[in-house]
C-alpha cells in the first residue's frame, strides 16, 4: 500500500475510453483515504493500482480512484496486500463503481 500527496482534481480532468471490451472502474472512498493507491485485479492477474484522490464537482467534492480502460472482467477490490474489500463487475462501453466498504457510504453500487 502507497500513499501521495494528490491534489484535487477538477471536473473533466479525467477522460474514459469507453466501448467494445473497455469499461471503467470507479472506487468512492472517504477523505480519509486521499492519497492511498488502491489496487484491483481480474482473475487472479497482476494487480493494478490508482491514488485516491479530491474531485471538484458542480456541487461540491467527494474521493475516489479511477481506471480507466479496464477489459470486461471481475475485478477484486483489494483492502491490503491479503485480504479483498469485495469484487465488482466491469462490463465494456460502461463504468462501473464501487463503494469502498469503510467509506459509509453503504456497500457496492
């Protein structure tokens, strides 16, 4: 697990290609989490791995992660280096989310 110093990121600084076989992942954390590198894996592959970060919107701010350009798969969620926070499913042309499970904001969408 890493961790940076991110500053936020302001709407449409962040461009998915979506379409085909390609999806996006969003992870939505509590602040707590900023700077904090989540990683995700599909089908026991290599893990990869997005910061936490603040993301200006219209009507105020919230964190996530963000992958783009992920395959169709299930993907794991990883809390740590051992243990999954869940699994969530990407399906091409979409973005699919995630709610990470200490965030309070309830459990995956």
């Amino acid at each position: 697990m890493h961790e940076h110093a991110y500053g936020p990121t302001e709407t449409g600084t962040v461009v998915l290609d979506l379409g085909g076989d390609t999806g996006a992942l969003i992870v939505y954390t509590g602040r707590d989490l900023r700077g904090r590198e989540i990683e995700i894996s599909r089908d026991d592959d290599r893990r990869v791995h997005s910061a936490v970060r603040e993301r200006l919107v219209r009507d105020g701010s919230f964190h996530s992660a963000v992958y783009p350009d992920l395959p169709s798969g299930i993907y794991t969620v990883w809390w740590d280096d051992h243990t999954s926070a869940g699994t969530i499913t990407v399906h091409g042309g979409a973005v699919a989310e995630f709610v990470w499970p200490s965030s309070g904001f309830g459990a995956a969408v």
